[in-house]
C-alpha cells in the first residue's frame, strides 16, 4: 500500500512540474526574464527547478517578502495562500490558483 501512495505522490509531482513548465513557457514566451517569488514553499522550490531545467541560466529569479512596485519590472509568481493585495502596474500569477485549475491535477486527485 505504500509503495503505491509513494509511486501516485512522485507522478503527481511530475504532473506538478510539467504544468508549472507550461505556466512559466508561456511567461518566457511573453517575454519575460525576471521572475519574483513569493513565499517560501515546496513549491516554489517546484518552480525555481522547473525554470532552471528549461532556461538554464537566461533569467532571473528573486525571493520577496512582499508586492511592493518595484517589482514592475518581473512577474510575482505567488507561492502562498495568505495573498489578496494587488499592486497596480505589477504583474502577478497565483501560482497555487493556476495549478488548482489543471484537469490533470484535478483527475490525479480524484483517482488517489
């Protein structure tokens, strides 16, 4: 039994950070290069692994505390719950809302 809950964690993982290569391709693609993160979690490790694998190094990626408008010049990628402040003029993906959204994810949980 928990060789399968190990084996369905680490594809949902894969699952994970194939949709956050999405999210952030289509980010790349607009043309963006600086990305903020928000919140200290696994999954912003998640997303920090998923940039690094596909951009190598022709981005940049800073940790922050807080929306402020400095960060004009990026995009926050909010990897915590506890968010509601938007800053105008600063561009921002909820990272957590983005995943909730993916069918694959969706299905994944509901076959566990």
């Amino acid at each position: 039994k928990s060789v399968n809950y190990t084996m369905r964690t680490i594809h949902s993982i894969g699952v994970i950070k194939k949709t956050l290569g999405d999210i952030l391709s289509k980010l790349y693609e607009e043309g963006h290069r600086k990305f903020y993160i928000l919140g200290a979690s696994d999954l912003a490790g998640l997303i920090e692994m998923a940039l690094k694998e596909k951009y190598d190094d022709t981005f940049e990626l800073v940790h922050v505390e807080e929306i402020t408008p400095v960060l004009e010049d990026g995009v926050v990628l909010i990897c915590r719950e506890d968010v509601a402040a938007q800053v105008p003029g600063v561009k921002t993906v909820d990272m957590i809302h983005e995943l909730a959204k993916d069918e694959a994810l969706i299905s994944e949980r509901s076959a566990a």
